[in-house]
C-alpha cells in the first residue's frame, strides 16, 4: 500500500522528534531578486565604515594576526 506524501512527511518529522530534533523554519533573504546583489553592496559599505571607524576592535585584530602561523601584512 503506497502512503501519500503528507503521512511520509509527518512519519519523517515524528521520527526527527522522537530524535530531539524541533521543526524551525526562517525567512531568509531571496538571492534572486534582481536588487540582491545592490543590496549586499549597501550592507557590507556600512558594515567596512562602522570597522574602519573601530579603532579598537582594527587594533585587536591586528594583534590576533601576530598569531596566526604564517600570516604576513
């Protein structure tokens, strides 16, 4: 006897539950909307400007370097 998509679905999420495991389900953005990629201009040019203005959050950074193996400035 062949089960229908949905007692598939709600066997497999029983079985994810019985496991620990809970349903969460996000909105995320949508890489294929025509304005994505302007978008991720937009963000990522306020996120260099609030890091170029973190004096001590750029020194930081700069000392953690010192640390990593093989990194050169």
């Amino acid at each position: 006897m062949t089960t229908t998509v949905n007692a598939r679905v709600q066997k497999h999420r029983a079985a994810l539950r019985d496991a620990g495991l809970r349903l969460v389900q996000l909105w995320v953005p949508d890489t294929r909307r025509p304005d994505f990629p302007a978008e991720c201009r937009r963000q990522s040019r306020i996120v260099a400007q609030a890091d170029f203005s973190d004096i001590e959050t750029q020194t930081l950074l700069e000392e953690a370097l010192h640390d990593v193996e093989g990194w050169t400035e």
